[in-house]
C-alpha cells in the first residue's frame, strides 16, 4: 500500500461494489463501467475511502447493518440512502437523462427537453439534495483528522458537491473532481437556462482543480465558464480561471487501464473457457467485435447499418465474417434507453433473417454484463468497431488493444476522447458517416500484415506509457502544488 501525504477520498453516485444478501449473508460483486474499472485499480496501492448511493435493495439492506465506514475487499466503504423520490429526481430527471443528453449533444432539440415545473423541482430538491447528503458525508469522514484530505468527487452527477462542501469544511479539503463524459462547449449547454447553468458553474468553481479526459474539454469548459460567468476569466491560456478571488485549475487527466492486471486475468481460466468457445463459433471466419453499453452515444444502430451496407457492397464477404456484438443494458428505467435496445435487436433481426444462408449469421448478440467474456473477445478480434456521436474517452478502445493478440485493426470514432491519444494509428471515422465506416472495414480486413502490426504496436505502447497508475499519480501530483 503507497502512503500518500493526504487521505484520499472518492465520492460517486454508483459505488464500486453492488450488495446481495443469500441466506443471512451479503455478497459483494465488483461494478462494471469506467470509473469502478479505473478507481478499483487505484484501490490496489492506494488506502482509499469510497462514498457512494445505496442504489438496490441489497445495497439499503447492507447499509442497514454497515452503517459507517467498512472495509470491503481492498477499499474502505460508505453508503448513503437518499429518499427514494429525492433519488428519482436526481437520477432519473436531472442526471439521466438531462445532464448526460446535454453533454453528449443527443437532445432532438425542436422537440426536447422542456423545463417545467417538476424539472426545476427535481433540480433543487432532487439533485441538489443528493449531492448535500454525499458532501456532508464527506465532510463527516474527515472531521477530525488533522492530515491533508484530497476529495474526488467522480462525473456529472455531482457538480453541486464542491460549493456544498466548501461551505462546510472551508480550505480543510483539496477539491478536485474528474469529469469522464464530454465537455461540450457554450452552445449546447445553452439547452440548459441560464439560472441552471450558472449555479452549476460557480459550484464547480469551489474547486481547486477540475481534471477533464482531453485537451478538447479542458478548453471547452473554460470557455464555457467565460461565456456564462461575467465575472470568470482565463488567466493562464487553457490551464487556469479566475473568478470571484479564486483561482481555478483545470487540466486533462486521459484515464486509462492497469495495464498488467489485465493481461493477467487474460490468461485467467474463466477467460480461457470463453475464448474456446468463441473460437468454435466463428471458425476460420473473421471477427469484427464492438464491446458497449446500450446507449444511444455508443451509435451502436449506425455501426450495426454500416456493417449491412458493407455485405450488400462486398458479398464476396459473406460467410467470411462474422460481427459478435457483446451488448451490456444500461438505464432501462430511462425510456429512450429501453427504446434503443428494441431498436438494435429490430436491425439485429433484420440483417439476420435478409442475409444470413441458414448456416451463417452476419450478427451475433450477447446480452449482459460478463468482463471475463468481454475480455476473451478483445484477445481475438480481427476489427474493433468503436464508433460513439461523443465519448469522455472509450475504455473498450484502450482494453482492446492491451488485450488482442492478432495485430487487430481498430476502428475508431474521431468523436472519442481516446482518438486525441492514439493520431492516425486507429482508422478514423466520422460517428455519422456509415459510408466512411462500411470502407473502413474493408480497408480493415485487407489490411496487410506489416501495417497492421505497425499500428497495434504503436496502440499499445501508448496505452502502456499512460497507464491507469500514471493517470493517477499525475492527479496527485497536482493536488501536491496546491
């Protein structure tokens, strides 16, 4: 365990672990996404505390018997239980979908979001009450320590938490929250009214420093910040705010993956199982893979259409390749997320049953949250399709070229973070361009051998230069200056 010269503490919406209780005990089952995937990582050598919502019945169940701070595996724990109804509106109207839509650009704008009563109800009562309750267990958890304490609070779902901690624990406490969706710049978040959008702004700005995934959303914020906030200036160019006697930092912090515990559980039994089957299933064929929650930002339709158009232009293909789709739902309490599902396995149906020769399938779906299966696909792609409208960063992209031992070519949306990181080694493509995307994987399949190898190469090296402990220790290191 690295000693570290502050506490750290970590403030989520979702924690790393989920709770279940089967005959009088709990179990706890690491979380999936990002955010757990690259913290979880950090736990490892870092003493951590980790506050975070009691999201299910067992997690409310556990926190009924672990009330406090509990160890958990590698990580110090804290649950909080808002009131379901504060939670619901703070969730499910204000952060899902409203804040995620904004920043990802998704809203079809002649027709959504209206602002109505309830939607200002749920962002004072909802959303501002949720994040009061985790800065105040924050401010709890730190109470009478005379050490140097470092607060992370994680994403969009807590951009009034800095101002509320603030105000309880003054300069006791280094803010620095990390955001890791899109920045968008001042057009898109004039979706939100002006009211809104400045109290979510100056709560921001009690920060100390603000980590951003890339460059791009570094610079967005800060002129957002200018055009919003009469009184906000940048001092230094892209690196530093000013407003109201503060000074704010802001700087790009692209997350990343442990590198070395991947590879290990690669060569994992349970990985090795799913890697035996899928190679059963696609034979000699060549796989095309994508790897996503099922959202409408991952764009998974457009690349499901692409895909069809690419069989219908080059049928000397089919029966030669195969597109296995590992597909894990998410806020299906979110009707435009429940919608998209439906959506995918329509299409899925279609370019099943129009192409398909009765022993070859273009498509196949799995449903469900399965890392080990996850992780035995990336060993074997012979094409990564990662296309997203907009992404933070895209770890599928990073683990599949950690993990592949084909020299498999990625294809990679230019609207992903991770695409400031990896230049020209991926083959770039407009998210909306299907055209673009159906000769991308084509270039990808006759691809020679050398080139691929080339560009796999430089993938890796770069993921392995910048990994999730890198990612980390630069953040750290930061705090230390302030």
């Amino acid at each position: 365990m690295i000693t570290t010269p502050f506490r750290i503490v970590v403030v989520s919406n979702r924690g790393p672990y989920s709770f279940t209780k089967r005959d009088g005990e709990f179990h706890a089952t690491r979380g999936s996404g990002g955010l757990v995937t690259a913290i979880g990582a950090i736990a490892r050598q870092y003493e951590i505390l980790w506050i975070s919502c009691a999201l299910s019945k067992g997690d409310r169940e556990w926190l009924s018997t672990h009330n406090g701070v509990q160890e958990v595996d590698d990580m110090h724990i804290r649950l909080i239980q808002p009131d379901a109804a504060q939670f619901q509106a703070y969730y499910n109207v204000i952060s899902n979908p409203l804040l995620w839509f904004v920043q990802h650009q998704l809203y079809d704008t002649p027709r959504l979001p209206i602002f109505d009563q309830g939607t200002w109800r749920a962002w004072s009562e909802g959303y501002a009450g949720v994040n009061r309750q985790l800065a105040e267990a924050a401010a709890e958890s730190i109470a009478g320590t005379n050490d140097r304490v470092l607060i992370l609070p994680q994403d969009y779902h807590l951009y009034l938490f800095p101002k509320v901690l603030r105000e309880l624990v003054g300069d006791k406490a280094i803010i620095q929250p990390f955001l890791h969706i899109p920045f968008p710049g001042p057009d898109a978040w004039r979706v939100l009214p002006l009211r809104m959008r400045r109290e979510l702004l100056e709560a921001m700005l009690h920060s100390d420093r603000i980590g951003f995934q890339t460059e791009r959303d570094t610079r967005r914020f800060l002129q957002t910040c200018v055009d919003t906030l009469p009184d906000a200036r940048v001092i230094k160019p892209w690196r530093r705010l000013a407003y109201r006697g503060r000074e704010i930092d802001a700087a790009p912090y692209p997350i990343s993956l442990d590198v070395e515990y991947l590879r290990q559980r690669s060569d994992s039994e349970e990985v090795n199982v799913h890697r035996a089957r899928f190679a059963n299933q696609i034979g000699d064929r060549k796989l095309i893979l994508r790897v996503d929650r099922v959202e409408p930002s991952k764009n998974i339709l457009r690349g499901l259409i692409a895909f069809k158009n690419f069989l219908n232009a080059y049928p000397e293909f089919r029966g030669k390749v195969e597109m296995l789709a590992l597909l894990v739902p998410s806020r299906t309490e979110v009707a435009e997320y429940a919608r998209y599902l439906r959506d995918i396995m329509a299409l899925v149906g279609e370019i099943n049953a129009t192409l398909s020769d009765g022993e070859w399938e273009p498509v196949h779906v799995l449903l469900g949250n399965n890392y080990d299966r996850a992780i035995a696909a990336f060993c074997m792609y012979d094409v990564l399709v990662v296309n997203p409208l907009a992404d933070g960063m895209n770890l599928v992209a990073k683990e599949g070229v950690i993990l592949n031992r084909k020299d498999g070519v990625l294809i990679l949306s230019e609207e992903a973070g991770v695409a400031e990181e990896f230049g020209d080694a991926p083959l770039l493509v407009s998210p909306y361009d299907v055209f673009g995307t159906r000769e991308a994987i084509r270039t990808a399949l006759e691809m020679p051998p050398e080139e691929r190898a080339v560009r796999a190469v430089r993938l890796r090296e770069q993921v392995e230069a910048n990994d999730i402990h890198a990612w980390f220790r630069r953040q750290l290191a930061d705090a230390g200056e302030i």
